[in-house]
C-alpha cells in the first residue's frame, strides 16, 4: 500500500490517504448479496451506532446508496459514508446525491448517505468525526494488491471500527452473480469466508475460486485448505445432479447437507436457498507462508 500525502488547502494540516486508486468499475445491484447479508448481521441489528461505510465505491455512488437502502429496511437510524481516494469520484457521489435529494432517481430524498475522500485509513468526515462505523464494507478494493498486503489494510480499517464493529472484505464479478466475502473482527482477525452465486444456470460452485479475496485467490492449489474445500463442494454439486430436476436451490442444499455429512464445517443454513455457504475461517485458513 502505497500512501498518497494530500494537503487539502493552505493552513490545512496534511493528511495522509492509504491506498490506491481502483479501476472504479460499478453496476446497478452488483453489491446486492453482500448487502443483504450485512442487513441480517447481528452486528448491525445490535450497534448502538449503526454506521456503515462503503469503502472504494467507485466511479458511482449507486453502491452507497443501495446499501443504505437495504440496510434502513432492516435497521432504524443506518447511516452510510462511501469513501474514495479519486476526489473525482468524490465530487461526481456528492453530485448524485444532489439529484437523490431533489427526488430526481428511485432512491428516497432523505437517504442517510454522505462521501467523503479516503482510503484504508477510513477518515471520517466533519459531520461525524467523533463516530466510529460499526461496518466497513470493502468489495473489490484489495484484489490489485499483493497478498502480503492484505493484512496491513484490514488492520488500518479495522482499527477504526467500534470494539464488536466488523470489516466485509471481499470480492464479485460484474453482475454480482458472484460473490465471495471474508469476516474480519475489530481486532483484524479473520472469522469466517461466505460463497454467495447465483444457483440458476450454475454449471460448478468451483466458479467461485475466479473472485476469491486477495488473502485467499492464490491459495487455490492442491495442499491449500480452500482448494481442498472447493473441491470437496464441486465434487458434492456433482453428486447432486439427481436432484437437478427440483431446481437449483433443493441441488445446493442437497450438496451442502452431503458436505455437513462428511463433517464440513458449513454454516448459514437459514441461507443456502439464497446460494450462500459460509464455512468458519480454520476451515480455509492458507496453509503456507504470505507469498
């Protein structure tokens, strides 16, 4: 991580931004099934102060201001800051939000949403200097980092994080059809990795090992927990092929029930209808030394 030194105007102390400047690429709904997640998290449900931040949003606001769409449904008082490094992109969200304001899109005038410019180091602006985010959510910001790096960055956003806050780091394709995300507590320690896909037309669960999180994308190699995870759910997938005619939601479950048979750790059952499975970090940890 490379720290960029801003001096925002003369007579203005110089911070430092850490980070770099994402390629930025952003869709309509593509954060969907992270933030439905984030939206039954106790974590959210129980913060006194449920603030969130969307960090690295990108050329787009819509991100932001999804989340916090989904998010107020679920919890009273949500309020989402979107950070990015490029203050072009800062200057286009708070553009965005004029028109939310003026009721000119399909989110609600009174979205609880700010931007501000920011990085790993996850300031926080004037309005709410004094908060610290019981969330930070950070989809497709690490993946052009080197995984050696992937520790430092969740230690600087998770020490800004309230003691039971938690980070959402992760990763996803364009249509957000894929997605995968890793827990990470206020003390940086990493809790547990969720797969998230679209089961309909869904040809190998092994689709997933393409947007692994940084800390995981190269660990796909025999001798590597995730790998031997992965094809342990591929080969069950397979075997449930039976079981295709019911649909692709009774398949998923089928494997994954195989999976807790042979004593795979799987968790969130309430959510594999939603072609989700999340297994406990020791279950994937990497084996071998940071590359």
């Amino acid at each position: 991580m490379t720290p960029e030194k801003h001096r925002a105007g003369r007579g203005v102390p110089r911070r430092e931004i850490v980070g770099q400047i994402t390629r930025g690429t952003t869709n309509t709904n593509r954060l969907r099934r992270v933030d439905r997640w984030i939206a039954r998290h106790p974590v959210l449900r129980r913060a006194a102060d449920p603030l969130v931040v969307d960090l690295g949003y990108g050329a787009s606001g819509v991100t932001a201001f999804e989340l916090e769409a989904r998010l107020r449904a679920a919890r009273q008082g949500v309020e989402v800051v979107g950070l990015e490094i490029d203050p072009a992109r800062v200057a286009r969200a708070n553009a965005q939000l004029g028109d939310v304001r003026a009721g000119r899109t399909p989110f609600r005038p009174d979205a609880r949403v700010a931007f501000a410019r920011g990085g790993f180091e996850v300031p926080m602006p004037e309005a709410f200097a004094a908060r610290r985010p019981a969330i930070i959510r950070a989809f497709n910001v690490l993946r052009q980092y080197d995984e050696s790096d992937v520790a430092g960055a969740w230690a600087l956003m998770c020490a800004r994080l309230q003691p039971s806050g938690i980070l959402v780091e992760g990763t996803c394709d364009e249509l957000g059809r894929v997605c995968t995300w890793i827990e990470v507590g206020a003390d940086a320690a990493p809790r547990s990795l969720t797969l998230s896909l679209r089961l309909a037309e869904l040809e190998s669960p092994g689709i997933a090992a393409e947007r692994l999180p940084k800390a995981l994308i190269h660990r796909n190699v025999p001798g590597e927990p995730v790998h031997a995870f992965l094809a342990a759910l591929d080969a069950e997938w397979v075997r449930a092929a039976a079981s295709a005619p019911f649909g692709p939601v009774h398949r998923w479950r089928t494997a994954l029930d195989a999976l807790a048979a042979s004593d795979w750790p799987v968790q969130g059952r309430s959510r594999w209808r939603l072609g989700e499975v999340t297994v406990p970090w020791a279950t994937v940890a990497p084996a071998l030394p940071t590359r």
